[in-house]
C-alpha cells in the first residue's frame, strides 16, 4: 500500500507545472537633470522574462518585429527603454565663460565627475577642466577639446545621452555634468542580477562674464559683468525686423520675459534682478522661416552712458538641412551698471538694434 501511495505522489508531482526558474538579468539606469524635470532611461541584458516594478508587469524580450534600436540587449513592453520622469532636481552646477579670455567659470554645489561643453556656434564639444571638481567651489577651468566618454557607459548609452541632450537644446550651448546619481534605485522583482547607475546635470545656455580693464592713464571704470539670462530660438516675438530693449523696472522685465519665453508651456518664471545695481538688455532678431539661425554673445563696452553689445549672427549655409518651421532668436542679458541706452552691434560696428 505504501508502495502505490509513493508512485501516485510521484505521478502527481510530474503533472503539476513547474515554475520556470527566474533568467538572470542586468539593469543600466541613465538619471538626466535637465533643468525643468529629472528623467530615468533604463535599460535591460540577459534572459526573455517578465519581471515587476511595483505593481507593474515589465515584458523583457529580445527582438520585436525586427527592429535592432536597443540600448541594452532586451526591449521592455515594445520599447528599446524604459522611461520615468520626476520634478527637477536643484541645480548641480553652472558654467559661465569668461571675456576676455579663453577659460571658463565654473561653480558647483556638489562634486562633478567630469564636465563637457557643445558649443554649436563654433565646433563641437570639449572638455572643462581635467575631471574631478570638488563640491562646493568655484574655479577657473581650460577648456580641452575630445569627445565626452564615460566609464560607467556603453557607446550605446553615450550616443543615446548625447542624442537626447542635443535634441533639446534649441539652438543654445549645452554643458553636461557626470555626477552621482541622486534618485534611489528602481526596486525590481526578481532583483537583477547587476544594476548600474550613473547620473549627468544639463545646462542649456552658457552665461558670458565680461570684464572690462580701464586702459593705463584712463580713469578706472566698474567692473561690467554681464550674465545671459535666456538665449534661444522659439521666442513669441513675431514681427522680422530686429528689435531691442533695455529694462529698468520688474514690470518690464516681465513685459519682455513673456516676449521671449512665452511660447513654452508653461512660462518659467523671470529670474530676480536688483535694477538698483544692474540693466537687463535684449535683443530680438525677428521671426525666421527656418532653423539654422543663432545668436554668439561677442562683446560689451560703456561708451558714456550707451552700452554697446556686439554680435555674431549665424545663418544656415546654403543646402544645410534645418528645422522646417518657424523660428525666432534672441538673447537676454543682465549687465551690471545703469546705462540710458543700449545697441546691439554687428563686428563691423553696424547697429543692428538700439533701445532707450
């Protein structure tokens, strides 16, 4: 009797499904400060599985229709990656470059792995500094030219930042900070096998710190500084011809932030400016047909009580494949002192726009 009791149970046993045993697998996670929201992109290698994130079933799977555009090695639900988005984190850091001269400004709050900077109006990327920068400091740093690289990321991984990063910038400079990751990992079950992490800060814009040097035998002069405050391609500024003012008063600065950014849903709020000490100046350069169209920051200098700020005005090359919409540059610069007039001036000293 006991003997037919064990072969039933064994019979039984082998009727049952077995529970296939978990495929081992790997999670790379990119966390992306950009300025107005924090992004993961998470992507995954190793075995066809599903596998949950909180309550949500996550289909890992090796190939889906064909297509080859993976980050990792698996498509998650149809995608080539996973995608989750949070509020802004605090600023990291912030560049600035510095006129005259070839070296840039760089304050971080936190320590920065390493930093890089794309400036479309005159190449491509270099370097700021040699590595590591220290929390809390504010250095001068040289700028080397190379290609950004990461240990803790594939090629894949870079092309996809880089790709993304650049995508959005609008026609401004970018500068993008490696720093640690400051979001907790994804909670995963089962838990992968290894899950790497790794963190990069954008800036979209590059602020220009002018100094001015009184000249031997001349009466020495204020320090002119000058920060750009917003600079891009899409402002809500519709007429063609070029346009400029000058702000003195907060329900200006208002009056023209709307003009420059209203186009952005939502508005970002207009930064603080102490008119008592400081100017804000801007310059419109009228509606465009296309994209390809950038403003360079050159220069700035008093003549009495006119300030004078040059530019260089890029258009797109003959044949250039651009953005096929309208498009319509500007900048906005804070400078420091109190002037009663302000032209926008061309290399050649030709004024392009001028304001009271």
């Amino acid at each position: 009797m006991k003997h037919w009791i064990g072969l039933l149970a064994i019979v039984l046993t082998a009727c049952v499904p077995q529970q296939a045993a978990p495929q081992p697998y790997t999670v790379s996670e990119l966390q992306v400060l950009f300025p107005n929201v924090t992004e993961r992109w998470v992507s995954f290698d190793g075995g066809e599985q599903t596998v949950k994130l909180d309550n949500t079933n996550l289909a890992l799977k090796k190939s889906l229709d064909g297509r080859t555009e993976l980050v990792g090695g698996l498509f998650v639900n149809g995608q080539a990656w996973l995608t989750e988005t949070s509020p802004a984190q605090p600023g990291v850091a912030r560049a600035s470059r510095v006129f005259p001269g070839q070296q840039y400004a760089l304050v971080n709050s936190r320590a920065v792995l390493s930093a890089w900077l794309f400036d479309g109006l005159s190449g491509g990327w270099v370097q700021l500094g040699g590595g590591l920068l220290t929390s809390s400091s504010r250095q001068l740093v040289d700028p080397r030219p190379g290609n950004p690289s990461f240990a803790s990321l594939t090629q894949a991984e870079t092309s996809l930042l880089l790709r993304e990063v650049l995508g959005r910038r609008n026609g401004q400079q970018v500068v993008l900070y490696e720093v640690e990751p400051p979001l907790p990992r994804l909670r995963f079950e089962p838990a992968p096998a290894q899950y790497k992490v790794a963190a990069f800060a954008v800036q979209y814009g590059l602020e220009t710190e002018f100094v001015n040097n009184p000249r031997p035998n001349q009466p020495s002069q204020p320090l002119l500084t000058s920060r750009t405050l917003q600079q891009g391609g899409n402002s809500a500024y519709s007429q063609t011809s070029a346009t400029a003012y000058l702000v003195s008063t907060v329900s200006q600065l208002n009056t023209v932030w709307q003009l420059a950014l209203g186009n952005q849903v939502p508005v970002p709020p207009a930064p603080a400016v102490n008119f008592a000490q400081s100017r804000v100046v801007a310059f419109f350069w009228g509606q465009k047909s296309s994209g390809g169209y950038a403003i360079q920051v050159v220069g700035t200098q008093f003549s009495g009580t006119t300030l004078r700020v040059t530019l260089n005005l890029r258009s797109p090359e003959p044949g250039a494949i651009t953005t096929q919409a309208l498009t319509s540059p500007f900048v906005l610069l804070e400078v420091s002192g109190r002037p009663s007039r302000v032209e926008f001036v061309d290399g050649s000293g030709r004024v392009l726009a001028a304001a009271n």
